[in-house]
C-alpha cells in the first residue's frame, strides 16, 4: 500500500496540477523553506467570495510541490471563508502518507503560503456586491 501511495505523490511532483501563472490575480504569495530551499509562490483569483482560479510555481522536493499540487485541487472552487479555515491535518490526509518531522516543513509549505496569500487579498476580493464607486463609475459608461 505505502507504494502506491509513493507513487500518487510522485505523480503529483511529476505531473502538478493548478502548475502555471494566473493572468490576473487577486493575491499572490510566495513562500520559501529556508532549511531546504523549497519555494513555492501561490496565485488566487478570487471572485464572489470563491476561490475561482489558483495556481503555483515553485521549486524543491516531491513532497513540498505534490503537497501544492493536492492542495490546489481541494482548495479551486471552495468559499474563501472555507479555504481560510483548511488545516495542516486536512492537507496531511490528502498526502495519505506518514511524514517525518524532518519533512513536515515541506508538506506544510503550500498551506503556509496559501494562507499568507488569503490574508494579503483585497477585502473587496470576498465582497459578492460590486461596490458603490464601481457602480457609479459603470453607470458613466
């Protein structure tokens, strides 16, 4: 069993999901492991209060990247109030394997970055109403 579980990881290094660059992001992140030298740097397109777009780029070991990759699956399309309040446990049963604590800064990576990039979007970013000035100025057109 641990092999497949091996190779689901190595899949996910190999092959990343969400892997790329958003053209307009509502928040973007970049998060390092300085023991290591994981990097990776989380992009979020925010609309309606939902995580509609996301995307990474990094680099570094199997575990930190396939751990953004899986974390990009569950986060894409989940209410931002919802991604916020994803765990280090949460994302530990995506992994589905036993991490050491030398490697639990690696798995933990994306998450980190993921949640330093929800606390750096625009308040507006949640709001599902278009706000007043907005309104007004597309009133003009």
């Amino acid at each position: 069993m641990d092999d497949l579980y091996r190779d689901y990881i190595l899949e996910h290094y190999r092959r990343p999901h969400h892997f790329g660059v958003l053209d307009a992001p509502t928040a973007t992140y970049e998060g390092a492991n300085p023991l290591c030298g994981d990097r990776i740097t989380m992009q979020l397109g925010i609309r309606d209060g939902v995580v509609a777009e996301i995307a990474f780029t990094g680099r570094g070991c199997a575990i930190s990247q396939a751990s953004a990759s899986l974390l990009t699956d569950e986060i894409m399309g989940m209410p931002v109030e919802k991604a916020e309040a994803f765990r280090a446990d949460d994302l530990l049963d995506l992994l589905g394997i036993d991490i050491s604590p030398a490697r639990l800064k690696c798995a933990m990576l994306s998450l980190e970055t993921l949640e330093h990039a929800l606390a750096e979007k625009p308040d507006s970013a949640t709001a599902t109403e278009i706000p007043a000035a907005t309104q007004a100025e597309a009133t003009k057109l």
